[in-house]
C-alpha cells in the first residue's frame, strides 16, 4: 500500500472513530444519580428558547407525541408522565369515547386542539426545524393541545459538519433542557 493510501485510509478511520460512539435514534433513561440524560457532552442542555410555568396536572399527566417512535420511547423514559400515546393511539381513544363527530381528525392543529377540548387535556410534544440565515435549528416543542399554545421550546443547532446530528450532541440535550423544565413545573 502506498504512502497516500495510508494517508487516506488513517484519515477516513480518524473520521469514522468518533461516529462509532455516537448513536441516532436509541431512548434511555435518565441518569438515575443526575436525574439527566448522558454524561459529559451528552448531559449538556439545549438552548430554551421559550420555557412557561403551567399546572402539569391540568393535563392529566397525559402527553401525545407527534415526532416519532425515539421521541415517544424517549419521552416514556422519562418517567414523568403517566401516559406517553401517538397519533393512532389518540384516533382509538377518540372513536372508542364517541367523539369522531366532534373530532372527525387529529392530523392537524385543529384537530388536536378539538381532542383536547371534546376528549381529554393533553400536552403534545412534537419536533421541527427552523433556519436562521445559514443555520438549521432542531426544535423539540411542548404545546398545550387545547390552546394550541406553545410553552416549552428547546432547540439546537444542527451542525451535520463538525459535531454531526446525533443523540448525544442534539437530540438528549433537547430533552436534558425539558427534563429541567418538568422539574421547574414541581417546585
């Protein structure tokens, strides 16, 4: 193997080390000794770009999750709501309380906001992203469905370049930011 060869090689696998310990997509719990996610770079916080007090027991102690299965698994992990559902679990919820003519849908805002008004109260989490200028923003968002007003915000910018988007660097952080967030909603 020639001189460049290697070089090339060594500096693929001085890329790739650095993937290999970071996962996309894998819920956990909560450091039981911290109360956060991770430790060193992933126990960091997100930016909390909006963070509302509100009575936590309005809602029944209900959440609906909207931006996937790690979202949802992760959000269960928590251990800080009695019932973690999605979209579909909400849809047989609705019918089996004979609401479909009152909530014909949950597929957009408003038909949300009329399960949360006709059925039951609930927080609804979901994910999104922004851009500001050049940079693309993940948001992980707490909304009460009822108002349809936001009262939790977390977000991180996503550098697919140097730190890559991952649990660790993006996705704990948002939820470390919400756990701190939950806490703050108890005292």
């Amino acid at each position: 193997m020639n001189i460049v060869r290697t070089a090339r090689l060594g500096v693929l696998l001085a890329a790739l080390v650095p993937l290999a310990a970071c996962t996309v997509g894998k819920a956990v719990k909560p450091n039981p000794e911290t109360g956060y996610i991770g430790e060193g770079e992933a126990a960091k916080m997100a930016d909390t770009v909006l963070a509302k007090p509100v009575d936590l027991s309005r809602y029944g102690k209900l959440v609906v999750v909207t931006a996937g299965d790690f979202a949802e698994e992760q959000t269960r992990n928590l251990g800080r709501f009695d019932e973690v559902i999605d979209i579909e679990e909400l849809q047989r919820r609705i019918v089996a309380a004979d609401l479909g003519a009152k909530v014909p849908s949950v597929s957009d805002r408003i038909g949300l906001s009329n399960a949360a008004k006709h059925w039951q109260p609930f927080l609804w989490v979901r994910y999104d992203e922004e851009s500001r200028g050049a940079k693309l923003y993940g948001r992980l968002v707490v909304t009460d469905a009822a108002t349809l007003e936001d009262v939790f915000i977390a977000e991180k910018h996503l550098d697919y370049v140097w730190k890559g988007v991952n649990d660790q660097n993006t996705f704990y952080p948002m939820f470390n930011s919400l756990i701190a967030w939950l806490k703050d909603q108890d005292a």
